[in-house]
C-alpha cells in the first residue's frame, strides 16, 4: 500500500485546522492501519466524532472517542482548557447518540507551570465532568522540560454507551431531512482570535462553550426513533467543515439559507474587519442536525426549549442533486458554495 | 457593520429592485455589455454574494488588476525572502503576502525554514516589534494600493526607531487603469472603480475613463447592494450613450479624497515607473521614498540587488487573468495542480486574488 503523496514535505499549522489538510494527514496517519474496527462497529475508516464497540449478546454498543486539548490562551472569554476537555470529549460522545459514562484524562505539563494556576484548569475540569454526570476514571500525567511545549496540554478519552439500532452518523443524511443549528455559529474561535490578537473591539463577546447535555436529554426519544439522522458539533473549520463533511460522506447536497444562520453581530464584525469567513470559525457549544422533514417542527421546539439551544433555526436542507456539494443562498439572493476550508484562517490586508 | 441609513446596502427586496431595473436596461440596450471592477474586494463581494447568478447573461463582470499582493513584483518578495536569511532580522508584512510563491519560495517557507517572518496587521505593529527588539533589524514589507500607502507615510514621519526600515513595493491603481483601457482589445464597457482607494485620492484621478477615453465609471462600495447599483448607474449612462464619473459610494468617498492622508503620501513617497507582476512595468504606477527619509528605505539600508526572478512561473496564466483575459477556470491548472495550499500563481494565494476567489465560491 503507497502512502498518498502529501503537499508538503513539513506538517504546518494548517494541517490541524480541520480543513482539506488535515483530511491529508489524518489518510496519512491512517491508512495503513490494519485492523480497524471492532466487529460490525464504527471504526477509525469513518473519521465520525467517535468509534464504537459493539458487545455482543447486548443490545448496547460501547462508544469511544478520543480528543486532543490545545487551546492558547489557556483562559479566554468563556471558558479554559479544562472546561474545554470536558465538554469537547462529552459533546463528542452525545454526537454519536450516546450516553457519556466516563472520562479519561492525561495531562501534559511544561516545566515551570505554577501550582495555581494548575489548580484553575483541574478545577474546572472537576466541576464540569460533574454538571456533565461523568465519571473521570483514569489519567495520566507527564512533565516535558522547558519550552517544548506550551504551559498543558490535555488528552482524554470519552467513554458512552448507545443503543445498537441508534445510527447517527455522518454518512446517515437522506434526501429531504432539514437541517437544524442550536445557536449562533463562531462565538468560540472569534472570542478566542479577539484575546489572542489584543483587539480589544469587542468585550462582551464569549466563546459558546458549552456541554450539548440539555439538548441531548430534550430529544432523547428522537434520538431513539431514528428521527435524527446526523448530529456533529461544529468545531475546527466551523458549518463549514462540518457540512461539507457530511455532503461528501452521506453523498447529498446541503443547501442552507445566508438569512436564516444566526450570527452574533459582533462575531460579524471580527470576522468582517478580519477578513475572516464567520462559516469557517468554530464553535464549542453548538451542534448541527440533520434531522426527518417531518418531525423538524417539534425537534426545533425542543431544543429551542433548552437554556441554551433558545436561538436554534432551521438553516437549510438536503438534496439528492449537487451531491457532495455545500450551497448557500446569500441573504441578496444569490447562490454560492461553501467551500470545505483549506487550513487555518489568516486575516487579509484591506 | 452598518452605518446609519445603510440598511438596504444587504436587504433582499432591494436588490431584487435594482435587479429588475437592471434586466429592463439591458433589454433596451440590447447587446451584451462587459464591466470591468479592480479592487479584489468588489470580486469577493460579487462573488461571495453569488451576484453573478443574479444578473442577466447579457452582463459579464470581470475582474481586472485589483489584487495588490498579486501584482507585487517576485523580484520585490525575492528582496524580503534575501534579507529574512539574515540572522539579525526580523521580516513584517501582511497575512496574505507571506504565502505568495516568489521566484524560487515564499516567506512562509522562509519562515518554516526558520527566519523570523511575522505577521502584522499594519506597520504600527511593525515600529513596535522594532522597538521591543532593538538589537534586531526590522523590516516592514510594505505592499498595497493608496489604501494602505498612508499608514506605512505616517510610520515613517513619525520618527520611528532607527531599526526600522520599509521594502516599499507600493503600486498606484489610476496608472494601471488608464494601461488597461489603452490595451483596446478588452472591450470594456464600463469600470467599477475601488472605493477604497477613491476614498484616499478622491473622484479626479478617475476622471480620465470617462473623460478621456470616454467609458463611463462608478466608484462603488462593497456591500452586494453597492455593487449592483454600480451595475445600474453604469447601464444607465451607456443607455443615454453618457460616459461620466459618478460616485456611488457617497457615504464614504468624498471628492476630493482624504486630504490628510493624500498630504502624508506626497511627503513621503514620490511616484515612480514600477513593475507590476504579470502586466509589465507601468509608468508611474508605483511609489519609492523620498530621499529625504532614506534612512527608512530598506533598498537603501541594505543594498539588495536581485539578478533575476520569475513572476509568472511556466504553465501560469496569472498575467491573463489579472487583466481579464480569462477567467481563472479557463487556466490548465487551476483547482487541479494550482490550489490555495500549493499555490503557483500569485492571483490564487491572497483573498484579494481572483483565481483564489473563484476556487473558494464557484465550482465549475
């Protein structure tokens, strides 16, 4: 098996963006692992939030997944790495369709950190794993000397469970299901570029960090009769990774609607000022569905019902034709795609 | 972000308005028209609006040279990347231009290479890396139209420290233009003229389209609405066979400009034939410094020369596509060898260049 030639001969930032460069490096890490699935289970092949382990003689399958932790400012509008670890790893658990259970962590630390502000990070992490009902149950902890890496950095696995018949994956969209977002889109990423850069313009912006847990419970029996074919929590490369994603795996097209996409105005005005496209930056705390037409109305009521799905829209819709294509309708009227974004967003000159 | 009175600049039952009024001027006038825009920022508008899909097909919108990282000479970039090998220096410039392939590399492999290239968002940023480094050697690579020719002026009036110095590889947009409407095999109808830019030198130095070689022109803004409306003031002059400079964008651009800052450039920099990648060297078509602030000026402190670059690499058609000879879809490489990632052009590296646009909001 030939390793697929990759652009460039370094790994650059880019590369974990979440765009087309990290698909090249995940395919190059990947694929030439052999064994790949357990059973009938997802597997790494599928690249979804999270793989799962079917037991057999159970009507249960175990789910799993795996998350890195690496965010710069360690405390931003909104939130920190710790709370950031917990609600990552759940979110990704309650994407799949399951119910987080555990949690493992490990904690990589640069020489020099100090005790408190240790503290800060663990506390966090202590208190949400509990808002969140699960059980940390292992860990491990490294020291790396000065200067090779950036103060912590957190990993951790997320253990659910789910039902076997419970199929929300990103290859599951149909033809005709509707496409819900639980809140405004780029709060996180833009919060974080605005501490990072010192722009100072706008104060009250805070990243959407958040667990989906709410959520979640809310459409529980939805979940259950397979009303909700997809669900993803936008996070690197924001809607638009997300939906491109899905448009290639599912093989549909998704048109969504410019109009309907709530956006904070201040994350606009980042975005605008930075020449930074809003669809592109992620989120934390928001999730997409891809949901049957028919029971759209009653989905959309309650997650609006939550404390904090109260913005969700309704924001397009899927298509059999342009299949694995993004498309937008822009708010004058025009038609467009959402490219899959190519690596990580660098502001314009003018 | 709106200003007061700007609400309908993106509001869907206006353009519809404007539209219709659009189909019943080009109906009248009944040929095929094409319009010419040169700022980037009007094609990102156009495109990310999807306003081409919204226009009659009589109507063809092309994009002329309006990118100033594209037309940024490789020579000039091949200067930067000679003096970024320099243990004592620390290269500044905007986020787009680092990625732009030069003769051999960019600085952004300069930088993977282990240079100090950074990112700033303005000179100011820049005067201040100089001041918290002052052992090191720091230069800003100043590119840009009028738009950006201002701040790098006032930097440089304003005493900055004597570690500070500027690659000016600034380009003026009035000169290409008349370059361009001169080459009278592009058959243009009408401009759509940089707001931006008029909002620096004001409605005069645009004149000479209408005036001169008789085409009508719009300054524009840059929301969709903007944009059509420029479309239709156009129509509208060549429907009553008029060719003037109008100002569209009256909330932003005054007549006679930014005095202020048109004193800055004038104190600064003098005007100069300059080399634009892919279009040839232009008369008066770009900026130098004054002798009076050579102490800034980067070519003079250092004394680089380069032999020999390479603009436009074999197989591009970047020269093409920045005068509107052809649509980006229409080069061999495009979306297939020539990406945003692995960039060979330098029109598909910036937001600004028109083959990146395309790539980013039209599949073929």
């Amino acid at each position: 098996m030939s390793m697929k030639k990759v652009s460039s001969s370094v790994i650059r930032l880019a590369h974990g963006a979440g765009g087309q460069l990290q698909e090249e490096l995940i395919d190059f890490i990947t694929k030439n692992i052999t064994y790949k699935k357990v059973g009938k289970g997802i597997g790494v092949e599928e690249l979804d939030d999270g793989a799962t382990i079917p037991l057999e003689d159970y009507e249960k399958e175990i789910v799993i997944t795996a998350d890195g932790h690496t965010v710069y400012p360690l405390f931003f509008p909104g939130g920190n790495l710790g709370i950031l670890s917990i609600c990552g790893t759940v979110n990704d658990l309650l994407m799949m369709g399951a119910k987080p259970l555990a949690i493992t962590s490990i904690i990589i630390i640069e020489e020099g950190l100090k005790f408190d502000l240790l503290e800060k990070i663990i506390n966090s992490f202590n208190y949400k794993a509990r808002e969140a009902n699960i059980a940390i149950i292992a860990g491990d902890t490294k020291i790396m000397p000065r200067g090779t890496l950036n103060e912590i950095i957190m990993a951790t696995t997320g253990i659910g469970i789910k039902d076997k018949d419970i199929k929300i994956l990103d290859n599951n969209l149909q033809p005709d299901d509707k496409i819900i977002v639980t809140g405004s889109i780029g709060d996180h990423g833009t919060a974080l570029i605005s501490s990072r850069e010192g722009l100072n313009i706008s104060s009250d912006l805070e990243s959407d960090l958040a667990l989906l847990s709410e959520i979640y419970n809310v459409l529980k029996s939805d979940i259950k009769n397979n009303h909700i074919h997809a669900m993803k929590d936008p996070t690197r490369g924001g809607i638009a990774a997300a939906l491109n994603d899905w448009a290639m795996k599912s093989n549909v097209g998704v048109m969504v609607e410019e109009d309907k996409i709530p956006i904070k105005k201040q994350v606009n005005a980042v975005c605008e000022m930075l020449g930074l496209d809003p669809y592109t930056i992620a989120c934390e705390g928001r999730a997409l569905l891809s949901v049957d037409p028919n029971h759209v109305e009653s989905i959309l009521e309650k997650i609006k019902s939550t404390n904090i799905g109260s913005d969700a829209e309704i924001i397009g819709q899927v298509k059999a034709e342009n299949s694995k294509k993004v498309l937008l309708k822009t708010i004058v009227g025009g038609t467009r795609f959402i490219d899959m974004p190519l690596g990580e967003p660098i502001p314009r000159i003018c | 972000m709106e200003f007061p009175g700007t609400q309908h600049l993106r509001n869907k039952d206006f353009t519809n308005k404007v539209i219709k009024i659009i189909k019943k001027l080009i109906n009248e006038i009944n040929k095929p028209i094409k319009f010419m825009h040169v700022c980037g920022t009007h094609e990102h508008t156009i495109s990310k609006y999807g306003l081409r899909t919204l226009l009659p097909k009589e109507i063809e919108v092309v994009s002329g040279p309006g990118c100033p990282v594209c037309v940024c000479p490789a020579a000039d970039i091949d200067k930067a990347i000679e003096l970024g090998k320099r243990d004592d220096v620390i290269i500044t410039t905007f986020g787009d231009m680092i990625r732009v392939p030069a003769t051999n590399i960019s600085l952004a492999e300069l930088k993977a290479k282990g240079a100090d290239v950074r990112i700033v968002y303005g000179p100011h940023d820049a005067v201040k890396i100089a001041s918290d480094n002052p052992n090191k050697e720091v230069i800003f690579f100043s590119i840009g139209f009028e738009t950006t020719v201002p701040l790098t002026g006032y930097e440089i009036k304003a005493n900055p420290p004597s570690n500070f110095s500027v690659i000016c590889a600034h380009k003026l947009i009035p000169a290409a233009l008349e370059l361009l409407i001169s080459q009278s095999q592009l058959k243009i109808d009408g401009f759509i003229s940089p707001g931006h830019v008029s909002t620096i030198i004001g409605l005069t130095p645009f004149k000479i389209f209408s005036d001169a070689y008789k085409v009508p022109n719009i300054v524009a803004g840059f929301e969709p609405n903007d944009v059509l409306l420029a479309i239709l003031m156009l129509l509208k002059q060549i429907k009553e066979n008029k060719y003037e400079t109008l100002n569209e964008y009256s909330r932003v651009v005054k007549p006679e400009g930014n005095l202020i800052a048109q004193k800055i450039i004038e104190e600064v920099f003098e005007p100069v034939s300059s080399p634009w990648r892919g279009i040839g060297r232009i008369l008066d078509g770009g900026l130098i410094i004054r002798d009076k602030f050579e102490e800034y000026n980067a070519d003079k402190k250092f004394n680089i020369k380069i032999k020999k670059s390479q603009d436009i690499p074999p197989g591009c058609s970047c020269h093409l596509v920045m005068v509107g000879k052809l649509y980006p879809y229409e080069c061999k490489l495009f979306r297939d060898k020539c990406t945003p990632i692995n960039p060979i052009g330098p029109c598909m590296v910036s937001q600004e260049g028109t083959c990146s646009i395309y790539y980013k909001y039209y599949k073929e």
